[in-house]
C-alpha cells in the first residue's frame, strides 16, 4: 500500500479518551472474531469519526 492510501489516525486531543475506549473494544472483537484488517479499518473509521465536527461519539454509550 503506498502512503496516499494510508488514512488518517489522526485524534483531536479532547476526543482521545473516546478514541482510546472504543479501539479497546474494536482491536479485541477483531482478535477474536475478525482480522488485523478489520481492526485496522475499525480505528480508520473511529478516528474519522472523532474529528468530525459535531462528533456522535462525543454522546451517549461508548459500547453503542
């Protein structure tokens, strides 16, 4: 894969402890039942997320 692919992993500070508890979740589903590539999206997708302006991980349950 060459680094224009690569997405980012990039975390506001005030969304690193939301990051952190949800790939906590991710990373071990993923051990468990899918593949370092799934886990590898999983943090692709939640990082996105956090940057996102009006975050939806910034309410409710980090397990939802």
């Amino acid at each position: 894969m060459n680094n224009n692919n690569k997405k980012s992993l990039a975390v506001p500070k005030d969304m690193l402890k939301h990051y952190d508890a949800i790939i906590l979740l991710t990373n071990d589903f993923a051990s468990k039942y899918l593949n370092e590539e799934y886990a590898q999206l999983a943090r692709e997708a939640t990082a996105a997320l956090c940057r996102k302006k009006l975050s939806p991980i910034q309410s409710g349950s980090i397990k939802t």
